[in-house]
C-alpha cells in the first residue's frame, strides 16, 4: 500500500514501535505513586515534558499532556472564556478543524459573540482583517498555523504579534503543522498551541496545550491534581513519551524532499489533465500536503478507485468522512463544491517511486473519467 493520508493519521516509525515495547515493561505504573513503577513513571514523563518542550522552543511548565487536538482546541477556547468571563467576543476564520469551529459554536448559544473571518481564494487570512475585528471585550484570537484540508500556511506570526500588542490572547492549532514545519515558540508569540502526537508518527491519545507562562487559564478537565492541577486523569506516560521520541524524528525530517516530491506529483497531474484544481496556495503550503478538485468524479468512486489499486488517500479531514455536505474550507475559498476533492499527503517515509505510481495511477484514473 501507498499510504497518502498522513494528514489523518501517520503510522509509527520502528524506532517508536520498539519504544513502545520497552516502555510496557518498565513504564507502566501510576505516575502518582510514591513506590519504585511509579517513581519510574514519573521520571519518564518528566523526561518527555522536557522533551517536548526543546523541540518547540517552551519550558517544561508551559507543556500540558492533553488527550489529542481536539480536547488541546476545547480547552484553549473555553478555558481562556472561563478565566476572563468579561471578555465575550472571539476572533477565528471559517476555514478552521471543527475542534475549533465548534466550540465557538457552542460559546454562541451562551452568550458569546464569534466573529467567523472570511479568507482569500487560497485559504489565507488577512492579518488586517484580523486586526479590524478586534473589539474592547475580544478574548481570544484563534487562527489555526496550516490548514486540515488544503494545507495553506496562515500569517500566524504577523497575527500573534498583532494580538500582544491589542493584549488579547492569540491561540493557533498547529496540529496539522507540528512535525511539517519547524515551531520555535520562543520566536512565535502564541499564548497557546493545540498539537496531536498521531498526525507524526506517535499513537493515538495524547496531544499537548502549550501555554505560555503566565497567561490565565481555567482546568478543563476536573478531578485530580494531574497535570498542576490543570487536567485530571491519570497521565498517558508512555504516549507521552512516545510522542517525544516522534517529535524528535519528524522535527528533523527532509522538508525539501517532501516539497520536491509533492511539486512533481502535482504539476504531473495537473499537466495531464488541466481541469483538475490545485485548492491553496502553491507555495505558502505543508511541504506535504497535495488537494485537488476533480471535476466529473464522484469523491467516493474516486476514492474507491484509489485504493482498489493500492493508494490510500482522502476526500479531507477525516473528522468529516461520510458526510455528504460541501467541505466548509472549499466553500470558503470560493473552490468546486460540485468536484469531487482529492487530498493526497505525504509522511517522510514516502518516496519518489511511490508518488510516482500514485500520479500515474491518478493519470489513469482521470482519463477514464474523461473516456
């Protein structure tokens, strides 16, 4: 198999598959606990939590082990609502996960007003249509750094710098861009970042909230006092750690060959058949992220088709499979909703030979369309 959806989910590398192994038999207790397995537990999440934190330019006590991005996306909005219950407004785009797009959802029927700013036809924000938005009760700007489905690259820096100086909260999830693109937070100035371990090769069921020291924040998750008291649960040691290890392997990934391979696969089958639609931008993009619009094509029968001969893909974010509306980042951008869409993304581990029989397979794919 070609495996081409690693914007849903990336497999493990051997190296964290032989860590998993590892650490089952000498990183299983309670990191609570005050015997000799416990004690071991909670060296092992240390060490991850200073881990993690390197790689993004943090401090250990700005990195809280989440269960995924979308409980790190939840917690950033209504937990900044919850510690600043004066402010009612939010700021964030119509293009956004729905781990985003929802909560502010949900704020709105509670009172809250959410401002849903529109993008360019290649998925980009405006950083002064951002800033006109701002209100004297905005509490949080939350502008996701790539996109889910077309990977556009959004001004996060412009943005966040932009919202320090207006002394609002800036949040971006980066769960798509974490393990594509190098993040120094000590550069960036976010007050906080959504990431989850499984989009670059660590298991499912365990992400981060980074958030920077000092800002207030309410727990979202009640219970015990894991986590500095911030998220109740008995901690996920060894995704933890296994998310550390990844972090490490995909930070330091060849992104020139990725954007080298991707380029080749898209001008090849764009080439070929000159209906079909790159949706995005053609350079500010995940170095691995290829989505097309194919006209003619119904988005399952393709999809089918694909995987019959090998090729594993998606029509975009896989938190949306079998619903049948137009994509909401589609829309957004002005793109086909009647096309069928094709999101194609690469992991490291792919190679030249892979992209090329996926794109001759496409090709071929496409001309019986046309046929």
């Amino acid at each position: 198999m070609i495996y081409l959806d690693h914007a849903a989910t990336s497999p493990m590398p051997d190296q964290v598959i032989e860590r998993f192994q590892s650490l089952a038999e000498t990183a299983w207790g309670n990191a609570g606990g005050v015997y000799t397995a416990g004690r071991e537990a909670r060296r092992v999440l240390d060490d991850a939590r200073e881990s993690v934190a390197k790689a993004l330019g943090a401090s250990p006590d700005e990195i809280y082990f989440t269960a995924g991005g979308s409980e790190s996306d939840n917690w950033a909005i209504l937990g900044t609502c919850r510690a600043l219950p004066d402010r009612r407004h939010i700021i964030t785009t119509q293009i956004e996960h729905h781990a985003v797009l929802n909560p502010c959802r949900y704020l709105e029927t509670q009172g809250y007003e959410v401002t849903y700013l529109p993008v360019d036809p290649y998925g980009r924000v405006n950083p002064e249509t951002v800033e006109q938005a701002i209100r004297p009760d905005t509490a949080l700007i939350s502008i996701q750094m790539a996109n889910n489905e077309i990977g556009t690259i959004e001004p996060v820096e412009s943005i966040a710098e932009m919202a320090k100086a207006h002394a609002i909260r800036f949040h971006t999830d980066a769960v798509q861009a974490v393990g594509q693109t190098k993040i120094d937070l000590s550069q960036l100035s976010a007050d906080l970042l959504s990431l989850s371990g499984h989009k670059f090769g660590a298991p499912k069921g365990i992400g981060v909230l980074f958030i920077r020291r000092g800002t207030r924040m309410k727990p979202f998750v009640y219970g015990g006092d894991q986590e500095r008291g911030m998220r109740a649960g008995t901690e996920n040691v060894i995704g933890a750690c296994l998310m550390a290890l990844a972090l490490e392997i995909y930070r330091n990934g060849d992104f020139e060959r990725m954007r080298s391979l991707r380029d080749t696969f898209i001008d090849r089958v764009i080439s070929h058949c000159p209906d079909v639609v790159l949706n995005g931008s053609r350079t500010d993009r995940l170095p691995g992220n290829i989505h097309l619009s194919v006209p003619g094509m119904n988005r399952n029968a393709l999809l089918m088709q694909l995987d019959m001969a090998g090729i594993a893909a998606s029509a975009g974010s896989a938190c949306t499979a079998g619903i049948q509306e137009p994509s909401h980042v589609i829309s957004a951008i002005g793109g086909d909703t009647e096309a069928a869409s094709l999101r194609l993304t690469l992991g490291h581990e792919n190679t030249e030979a892979e992209m090329e029989k996926a794109a001759s397979v496409l090709c071929r794919i496409l001309d019986r369309r046309k046929g």
